[in-house]
C-alpha cells in the first residue's frame, strides 16, 4: 500500500515537470523567434532607408539644370553615360600643338567663390578643371552640375581631403576615393576618371608607398595628375594679387604645357581677384590656349607608379 501510494506521488511529480516544462518552452520559444524577427525587420527598415534615400536623389536633380547635362538613369552602367572631359568637336579643333597648353585646375572645391570663379571663366570663355572634394550640402550641389553644365572637367580630389585617412592603408584610399567617384556620378551623371592626390603624387605623409596608389589608379583607369606652376595660393595668409597673377604667368616663356595649381576655397579670396588678370596676361601672348583636362591630356605627374 504504501509502495503504491509512493510510485504515485512520483508519477504526479514527473507529470508536473512535464506540464511545466511545456508551458516554459510555450513561453521561451515564440519569444526567441519574435526577437529575431523583430531584428531583422530593423535591419530591412534601415536597408529601405538607405535605398529611400539614394532614390531621392536621383528624383531631386533641380529642373533648370535638366537639359544641360544628361542625368543617368539607375539601370544605366556608369560607363556607358556622359564622361567627364569628353572632347567635343570644338576642343579638338583648339588643341593646336603650335601653341603653349594652359589648364587651370582648381582645388579643393566646391566653396563659396565656386560661382564666382565659374562667372569669370565663363566672361572670358575659359574651360577649366576642378579637383573637387564631397559636399553633400544645396549649393555645392549646384556647383557640381554647375562644372559640368558649363563644359568644365569634373575631376576627383578625394572625398574626405583628410590625409589621416587616406593615407592610412591602401583599402581606406580606395575606399575614399570610390566614394567620391559614385557620388558624383550620382549627383551629376559623370564618371570621373581624373584624380589629383592631396598634397601631390610627391607627398611624404602617406603611410602607404605612394608607388601603390598612383599603381591602382593606372589599373583602375584614372589618371592623375599634379601641377607644374604654383599660383602660391596653398599656403596659408592672404596672398597679394599681384603675387599670384606673378607667380602663375612669371615663368611662361619656359614652358609649354602648363598645368597651375589654384584653389577653389572660402578662404581664397585673392585667388578668385587674380583670376581675370591671369587669363587676360595669358590670352594676350597669343601663343597661348587654354584647355580643360580630357582622356587625351597627357598627365604632368610628380611621382610615376612602379
Ligand atoms: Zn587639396
């Protein structure tokens, strides 16, 4: 009797534990999934964001720059679209071999003297070149479309401009650099295929042999290129007019091709005033020609990759 009475209470007990482990697992197992799924639903909504976002800037490209430049489509490949520097009919015509090659190349932009350089180029009808940087604000917006519109060369001078970073590792360089490309592509439907190192092909901050990088961009497809005539606007403090418009015209006589460093930033000032006088000292030699920088350019290069 009391044999019967203990394998019982032992039957009751193992029945408890069944029922109450099947309740915990009822409880612990609907919970574990809904935690999954409500992570992945995060992870979705902030795909959808990302996606919602690069949408909308292909939707918001202002309506009076459209017509100007060819938007491309988000089917199209990037090469197959408008390229930057492409000649037109009328450049090759100008590309007279008799006379002195003059690029301007404009630095560090877009800034808030962008328009003001674009009106003086324009006034004297001068193509140029800007190495610009990556702005996501309106007006530099604009003054991306704005190079573009008006026949400049939209040509890549780093997305961050940061030498910390760039020159951190070759992956941080390419990375920055695939940056820049696909966000201008984005906002103007150019691929760029030009490049202007921070500092030079010639720079000493780099951690990585610079003999890699300027390596990469030649399998990439990208030239770059550095300057042969500093208008001395780099260093920091005003520089006179007068010394710009000196330095940048000075030394003419002895060269040929003549690639000039200027710069496209707030602080500039003085640049944006020695810009009329420089190009009028040039077009008054009359064996001068100005050109923007295109795939048939022949790069002036301070460091030649390995
Ligand atoms: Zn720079």
């Amino acid at each position: 009797m009391e044999e019967r009475s203990y394998d019982r209470r032992k039957r009751v007990r193992l029945l408890k534990r069944i029922i109450l482990g099947t309740i915990a697992a009822a409880i612990i197992i609907p919970t574990g999934v809904s935690i999954v799924l409500g992570i992945r639903v995060i992870s979705l909504q902030n795909r959808i964001t990302i996606l919602e976002e690069a949408l909308a800037v292909y939707e918001n490209q202002p309506e009076d720059l459209t017509g100007v430049y060819t938007t491309a489509s988000i089917e199209e490949s990037p090469r197959d679209t408008l390229q930057a520097g492409e000649v037109t009919q009328e450049t090759r015509q100008e590309q007279d071999q008799t006379k002195k090659q003059i690029y301007l190349t404009f630095d560090d932009g877009p800034s808030q003297n962008t328009d003001e350089i674009l009106d003086i180029l324009k006034e004297y009808d001068v193509k140029a070149t800007f190495f610009v940087v990556g702005k996501t604000d309106e007006q530099s917006l604009r003054a991306y479309q704005r190079i573009v519109g008006e026949g400049h060369t939209l040509a890549m001078h780093s997305y961050s401009h940061k030498y910390d970073e760039i020159y951190a590792s070759k992956e941080s360089f390419i990375e920055d650099l695939s940056m820049l490309q696909e966000y201008l592509y984005q906002v103007t439907g150019v691929w760029s295929r030009f490049y202007r190192f921070p500092g030079g092909s010639s720079n000493t901050v780099s951690e990585v042999d610079m003999r890699e990088l300027t390596a990469y961009l030649n399998e990439s497809g990208i030239a770059y290129y550095d300057w042969n005539i500093a208008c001395g606007d780099a260093v920091s403090g005003k520089i006179s007019v007068d010394t710009l418009v000196e330095n940048s015209v000075g030394n003419l006589d002895n060269i040929n091709r003549g690639f000039i460093l200027m710069h496209d930033a707030v602080e500039k000032k003085t640049t944006v005033e020695a810009l009329p006088e420089i190009i009028q000292k040039i077009q008054e030699r009359g064996d001068a020609v100005f050109l923007p920088i295109t795939d048939e350019t022949t790069p002036v290069q301070h460091m030649m990759a390995k």
